[in-house]
C-alpha cells in the first residue's frame, strides 16, 4: 500500500477487525470501529480491508457478480469525497432503498377524499365536529407525505450479494435505517465519530453503543494541528479563548470580520436556518449580487440540495450556474456545471444538450421563508432539480465534506451542553487547513 506503518493502536485495531470479519460476524454483525478527528479511522480501514483481500464489489449489471466490499455513507457529498480519494462509495439510501412516488391521480384521489370529509364536517357540532376535525387533520397530513418521496427495502440491492458492507460517517443513520441495513444480514463495518452530530431527530443507531475499537490517540501530525487543538477543546467542553492559535487557525468576535472579508475566507458554517438566510443575503450583498431573490450567474455559489441518478447530480455538491433565464411562477433555467466543471445537463429528444430548471422555492426562502411554500408546489418541484444559495450552509450539510478554510459563524446552536459540542466539533473538523472560529 505504502511506507506508512500503523501505529501499535492501529495495527490493534486492524487485527480486532481482522478477526471479528473471519470468526465472529455470525454471533455480531455489527462492528464498530470509532476515533476522533486526526485518529486514523481511514488508515486501519484501508489497512484492514487490504490484509483482508477484499475489494469493491462488482454488481451482476457490471459484467459476473464478484462479492466484495460496498461502501456507504449518510450524505450524497461524503459519498462524492471518497469516491475521489479512489473509494467507490455511494449513498446508503442509494444502496439499500428504492424510490417509491404516489401518482398524481392517487394525490388528487386523496386530496378529494379530505375535501369531502371538510364538507361533512361543516354539518356536525359538538364532540362529533371534534372527532371528524380530527379525522381530517390526520388525513391531510396524510396528503402531505404523498407529495414526498418514499423508500422501501430493496432486496435486489447490492448490499444483498455484498461479502461485507462499510459505513463510513456513520453518526447520522438512525434507528429505522440502521435496522433496514441490518436485515439484509450481512456483516457491517461501521466508522465512526462519536463526538459529531446525530441525526435531526433522535440519536444516531450506531454509535449510541459502546464501540469494538476506539482510536483516541492522535497522530502527531494531526496532533501538531490548531484545527484538531480546538475541536478537541470544544468536544471535551473546554472553552477556546479568543486569539490566534498559529498562522491559519484564529477565533475572533463576529465584528471582526466584514462580510466582504467572508467573501475570501473559505467556506461560511453556521447552526440555524435563520442564520443561514440573514449570511448568504449579507455575502450576496457584499459580492455585488444582492437586489434578487434570483442567482445571478457564475459568481453565485450555489448548492445542490437533491440527489439526481440521471443527471449525475448529488446532495451537498457545489454548483456553477451561467445564463440564467427566468421561466415563470416556480423555475428558472440555466447552463449548469459541476464543482469538476462537467456540465450537467439533460438532453432535448434529438440528443442536443439542454438547460437546467431549477425550483425557485428555496431561494425565494432567503427574502419571505413560506413553510407551506414546498407543500404547495410539489406537483412542479418533484420535476425540478433543488439547489440554493451556498455562500453559508448548516454543519448538518456540511457534514462529510471538508474544505481547505472554513469560517465557523457560531449562533449558539444546541438544546443542550453536548449538543453544543457536538456542533461546534462537526462544524470546526470540517476545515483542512484554515479556520476562523467566530463568536
């Protein structure tokens, strides 16, 4: 593989994982090897699965099926990143699920059926209007989870032939996922980082329990790292002064820093969605583009927030967008490209390149936030692809990814003293080499 040689910690871990995947994932199907940022998680991956002869499963469609390894992730964009280190990776929602989507003529049927219970209602009193309002209430929310796309186990997957299944940013899979993975009964290898954000609602599956391995030694070249200092700092609740901590790493007040110096800082995180529309409209602002709700060409930074299979488009990647028109009442078109500068692009019926439209909503959010906007338009937004502003995003999408310089906007996110580490850790680890805590 290389000259690298594992520490005693790792080269540990390595044979722990060695012996668990050859005679023990009959009685624990679930291995969970865990470490902090900068403990080399990675490392003894790559290592363990090398001594193991193992490598990346070749599906039936991709010639004869050879059993080996897939790997997961929990966001579209972690499973970009490792797939450029040279790890083929892929959603765990693209693994194991497939998409089921109710018909618009089963919406309208639905729709209907509450319009009728509404009329019905309007005829009684007392405790009966009581129960049938109920009723009703239980039926639109019903309607809504129509307008939203589904996922049903899907038994044919990849994951069923697979000798092993990997995830990797694993603090995010919840319960109902967790236990979808677990019954195709297969043995899984689980990375991950205790001190980084749960899923939204509830706790993370894997690793609310104890792990199999826990690398808490940091390598001295990480070691020798501000940014790991300080995220050790915030996730063992130490508080970090301000100051600057070498030539790359600072923490300073929030008017310190000019939202036109943001504009050359890297990669703006915050916790809130409120924060996030009052900073893309600050550097919007400050770069000259504000005075629309609208993108208004390549200078925008712009994020993909749905996955598309057919167009190669994926949650959390940045995009270029370029001779915008505007459509209409719900989309605009543009030529679009990739963070690699692909053009992303669907094709008209005689094969010729077409352009992008892209669902106005959630840009329209950053000057009048309407939460029944996405409820309302489901018919045409099913249809478009989703992207916003990106200038800031939340440390719950920017989880997985990783950028040269990061500017963390510290908002106060966190019910409670755990959270707010949890937070602060996720959102400093995501910087490579400069970070700018603000508070």
């Amino acid at each position: 593989m290389s000259d690298f040689v594992p520490s005693a910690a790792q080269a540990a871990a390595i044979a722990e994982v060695r012996d668990w995947f050859e005679n023990r994932t009959e009685e624990q199907q679930v291995f969970r090897l865990f470490g902090y940022a900068g403990s080399g998680k990675s490392t003894v991956l790559k290592f363990a699965l090398d001594d193991l002869g193992l490598s990346p499963h070749r599906s039936a469609k991709d010639g004869r099926c050879v059993p080996g390894v897939v790997t997961a992730t929990f966001t579209g964009k972690a499973a970009l990143v490792l797939s450029r280190k040279g790890t083929p990776a892929r959603t765990i929602h693209s693994l194991i699920y497939s998409v089921i989507e109710a018909t618009e003529e089963e919406i309208a049927a639905a729709a209907a059926k509450v319009q009728e219970a509404e009329t019905a209602a309007r005829k009684l009193t007392g405790f009966d209007r009581t129960a049938a309002e109920a009723g009703i209430e239980a039926m639109r929310q019903a309607l809504s989870s129509m307008k939203h796309p589904r996922f049903a186990l899907n038994p044919q997957s990849d994951a069923a032939d697979a000798r092993l299944i990997v995830l990797d940013e694993v603090s995010m899979v919840g319960e109902e996922m967790a236990r979808d993975l677990m019954s195709l009964r297969k043995p899984i290898l689980v990375l991950g980082d205790p001190g980084q954000l749960p899923p939204i609602k509830g706790e993370g599956a894997f690793t609310r329990d104890a792990p199999d391995v826990m690398l808490t030694e940091i390598h001295r070249q990480a070691a020798e790292s501000a940014i790991i200092r300080l995220a050790t700092m915030a996730r063992m609740g130490e508080p970090i002064g301000f100051g600057v901590y070498d030539a790359h790493v600072a923490k300073l007040r929030k008017g310190d820093i000019t939202p036109d110096q943001a504009l050359r800082g890297g990669q703006l995180i915050c916790g809130l969605n409120a924060t996030r529309f009052q900073l893309n409209n600050a550097m919007r602002a400050a770069a000259g583009l504000g005075g629309t709700y609208l993108p208004t060409g390549g200078a925008e930074k712009i994020i993909c927030l749905k996955n598309d299979n057919s167009l190669g488009l994926i949650n959390g990647m940045f995009l270029t967008l370029e001779d915008i028109v505007d459509e209409g009442s719900l989309y605009f078109s543009a030529v679009v490209h990739d963070e690699d500068g692909r053009r992303v692009t669907p094709f008209d019926s005689d094969g010729r390149p077409g352009r992008l439209r892209i669902y106005k909503g959630h840009f329209e959010d950053h000057v009048a936030y309407d939460a029944k906007r996405h409820d309302r338009d489901w018919r045409e937004k099913r249809k478009l692809t989703e992207a916003t502003f990106g200038w800031a995003i939340t440390a719950h999408k920017a989880q997985g990814s990783q950028w040269e310089n990061v500017i963390v906007w510290d908002d106060g996110l966190g019910r409670s003293e755990i959270d707010r580490r949890r937070w602060l850790y996720t959102a400093i680890t995501r910087a490579e080499r400069g970070l700018v805590l603000l508070a």
